[in-house]
C-alpha cells in the first residue's frame, strides 16, 4: 500500500484522479439499498421468552424420596440446549405448519411447489429460516422469535409452535410408559414372590432362620460343650482310675476278722494251756534229774500228752463256738468302691450326653456348611428380585405421576414471556441498511478506485518518476488551459520548475 501511493502520488490524488469510478461504486451501493429497502417484503417479529426449571422445582411437590442429586452448568447447559434444539427441529417446524396450514403460512408454495421436493419440505425449510432460538446469557431462559409478513400470524405461529413444543417435550422428556412399567412391575413382583418362597421352603427344610448367627451360635456352643466333655471326661478318668485301684486293694484285705482272745469263753482254753505250760516245765526240770525212760518221765509225758489233749480240744471247742467279726477296713474299701462306681457312672452319662450334643452340632455345622452355596444363591436371587421390584415400584410411581403431569400438561419449561404481538416491522431495518449501504458504498467505492490505480502502470507526477528512478527533478512540462486561439490555432506554452 506504501509502495502505491508513493508510486501514485498520494491518496487523495489517487481518489481524486479516479473519482468517477469512486461515484459509480458509491451510488451503486447506495441504489441498491434503496431498492432493497422499496422492494423487501416487511416482516413482523414476534418474541416469547421460555424458563427451563431443575431439580424439584420442575414437577409439583408430592411425596417421594428426597434426591441427593445435584446438577452442574455443564448439566444445566446440555438441558437447555436439548430444549432449544427441540423447538428449532424440523418434526416441531412441521407439526406448527400443519397445525396451522400450508395455505395459508405460505401460499406461494402451496400454488407454485418446488419440482425436485414437497411443499411442505420447502415450507419447513422456510420456516426454519424465519426462525430464531437463543439461549440468553441466563443458562435456563430460552428465547423464541419469529420474522413473518403479517404481524398477527407471527404472534399465532409462536404460539403454536411453544404449544405443539410442550406437547412434544412432554412425550420426550417425559414419556413415562404406565403401562409398561406396571406390567414390569408385576413381573418383578411375581419373581419376588418366587425367590422369597423358595427361599423360605429352603430355610424351612434344613431349619435356618438366620444363617450367619446359627453358625455363629453352633460355634460358641460347641466351645462350651468341648469344654464341658473335656472336664467330664477327666472326671470319668479318675473316678474309673480310682475305682481300679480300690478294686486292686478289696482282693487284698479279708472281709472278716477273728475275735480278741479274751473274755470267759476262752478261760478254760487258758486255764488248758497254762497246766500245759506248767508240765512242759516240770518236764524240763526232770530231765536234768531222771532219766528219760524212768516211770516218773513216763508218768510226767502221758499227763503232757493230756494236757496237749485237752488244749486242743478245747481250743477247737472255742474256735468253733466264736463267729469272725467283720473287717471295718475292708467295709470302708467296699464303701469307697461303691462310691467311686456311682460317680464313674455318673461321669460317663455327662460323656455321653456331651458326646453326642457335640456330634449333633458337628453335623449341624456340616450340614450349613454343605448348604452355604444353595443358600447364598437363594438369598443372592431374592435381594436380586426385591432391589428390581424396589426400583421398579418406584419408576412406576414416578411414571403414574409423570402421566399425571402430561394430562395436565406440566412442564419443566414454562412461558415467562407470552409472545408478543408486533406492531412495526422488524425487517428489513431502515436505518441500519441506511447506515450499512453508506460505509459499503464508502469502502467498496475506496476499494475499486486503488486496485484500479494498483492495475494502472501510468506516471501521474514528477514524484512517481523520482521515486521509480531514483534522480531529483529538474524540469516539468505541465498541459495547462489554453486561452480563446486565434485564427483556430492554438498556443502551447511552457513551464519551468527548478
């Protein structure tokens, strides 16, 4: 741009020199403005504004389990996007048109359709056209406008289109499909059924209430009963080892005991011995006098003889007119024997109680232990079926108060501005066309006139010649107005610039 205006002269010699096409430029725009502004068919906007309502605030209050669930913007943002592309889509442009007729939306259509597609295809795409839906720098508010020739329509047509908008979205955002849901439902209820009765049959055959408390259970009893048939069968050790040991002594001490020697029956049997103590020492002293085979010794022999006779015989006569007494030893061991057979007898039934009172809770614990996986399954299955019918009784609720909300037509989006009835035109705009066609026409005008200089390879000044040649000008030769020629002739004249 430097190197043409230097080469050029100047900017306002460059506009100056191509003033003509500047004006053409210029009042060509200008023209065309003006006629835009004669010929363009005036159209009506109409204006509604939506609000997009979250969370609870969308549905009225009615009894349900509180949710935790926050949304975020990004949320927020993508629910307002859905609802503002529902109300620019071509199924909702479509259901506006018929609703209202193609005849009289845009009759030229209708008289003149298009060749290579339907008029309702070119009425939709027109319409969509004529159709503007912003989201506002409040995320949740929508707004809705509308361009069309004949300002009541405009104010019909939104309406329309917001009306046919909230019937549309109830069905999308909405749709709770009652009857589906509550056939699902009784089919839930029925598995439900299902898995609690056989699992309740389950627990019923093999007795189990509470599984993971039985075996707890079991296992804390038979610790106890362990441990009580450990000390019953200690005690049954004992009382068995002492009752050997006593049986051992019994066979050793005799159960009766003779009578003391004394008393008068055993006088005489005294009296016996002594006389025979008495010979038996005579004897001795004749011995040392007599000769053993003298009449004396023989006399003195045959009276011991008697007395040894008589001793005996009465001795004999004792023995076998005394009873034994009984043995108070042998009586005490008996009596310890007794004893200690009882308590060995009743150590070993607490032995086998406990024995089998541990058997019965080994078998228990055997047979949950065998059956754990049949259980867990049957449990798994039933929590299956209760957390399904749980969460399908609650959609189902939430979809009979859904269908509730689309039979009386609430919904999340709602009118916070109806549509207005216009009453001047939106289109096309005076004064900014006005404004627009004077700076184009300025620019465009500006624009022609240097890339006309820029394509024109001519000398207009002595600078253009300095500058491309690089020498100082000593001389011009300039065309000037010439004066009233005499005679026809014409006079050139000269000029010097130093």
């Amino acid at each position: 741009m430097n190197r043409l205006l230097m080469r050029h002269g100047g900017l306002l010699t460059i506009l100056f020199k191509r003033k003509e096409i500047i004006l053409v430029v210029f009042l060509s725009v200008i023209l065309a403005g003006v006629a835009y502004l004669l010929t363009a068919t005036p159209k009506y906007e109409s204006v509604a504004q939506m609000i997009v309502r979250f969370g609870d605030r969308s549905i009225p209050e009615v009894a349900r389990t509180p949710t935790t669930f926050e949304m975020t913007p990004a949320d927020r943002h993508e629910v307002v996007a859905a609802h503002a592309a529902m109300l620019n889509s071509h199924d909702l442009a479509k259901a506006t048109i018929e609703s209202l007729g193609i005849n009289a939306l845009y009759p030229d259509i209708a008289e003149d359709p298009p060749p290579r597609w339907t008029p309702m295809d070119e009425a939709v795409k027109r319409f969509l056209s004529q159709l503007s839906v912003e989201v506002g720098t409040q995320d949740n508010i929508i707004t809705v406008s509308f361009l069309y020739p004949d300002q009541k329509l405009a104010h019909d047509i939104v309406q329309k289109l917001i009306d046919v908008y909230i019937a549309q979205q109830t069905l999308v955002y909405q749709n709770p499909q009652s009857g589906f849901m509550s056939a699902e439902m009784k089919e839930a209820g029925s598995r439900l059924a299902t898995a609690q009765a056989s699992l309740e049959q389950f627990k019923d055959k093999w007795h189990i209430a509470d599984y993971d408390q039985e075996v707890s259970d079991l296992l804390k009893q038979r610790g106890d009963v362990d441990t009580n048939l450990r000390t019953a069968q200690a005690n049954l050790l004992v009382a068995q080892n002492r009752q050997d040991v006593i049986g051992s002594l019994i066979k050793q001490v005799p159960a009766n005991q003779p009578e003391p020697a004394g008393g008068e029956k055993y006088r005489s049997v005294d009296d016996a011995e002594s006389r025979l103590a008495d010979l038996r020492a005579k004897q001795s002293q004749m011995l040392a006098t007599y000769s053993p085979n003298s009449s004396a010794m023989a006399s003195l022999n045959a009276a011991i003889r008697t007395a040894e006779a008589d001793a005996g015989s009465r001795r004999s006569e004792v023995n076998s007119r005394s009873a034994s007494n009984p043995n108070v030893v042998y009586q005490n061991l008996q009596t310890d024997l007794l004893r200690n057979s009882a308590d060995a007898k009743a150590n070993a039934e607490p032995v086998r109680v406990l024995s089998e009172q541990l058997q019965t809770i080994d078998q228990r614990l055997s047979d949950l232990q065998q059956n754990r996986g049949a259980l867990t399954d049957l449990v798994r299955e039933q929590q299956i079926a209760e957390s399904t019918y749980r969460s399908l009784s609650t959609q189902s609720e939430d979809a009979r108060v859904k269908d509730s909300l689309n039979r009386q037509r609430i919904s999340p989006a709602t009118m916070i501005s109806q549509p207005t009835l216009p009453y001047k035109t939106a289109r096309p705009r005076k004064l900014i066309t006005v404004i627009g066609c004077l700076f184009g026409g300025a620019i465009l005008a500006i624009g022609a006139a240097l890339m006309l200089e820029w394509r024109d390879d001519h000398f207009t000044t002595a600078e253009q010649v300095a500058y491309m040649l690089d020498v100082p000008v000593l001389a011009t030769i300039g065309e000037r107005p010439q004066p009233p020629s005499v005679g026809g002739l014409g006079l050139l004249t000269y000029g010097e610039n130093q």
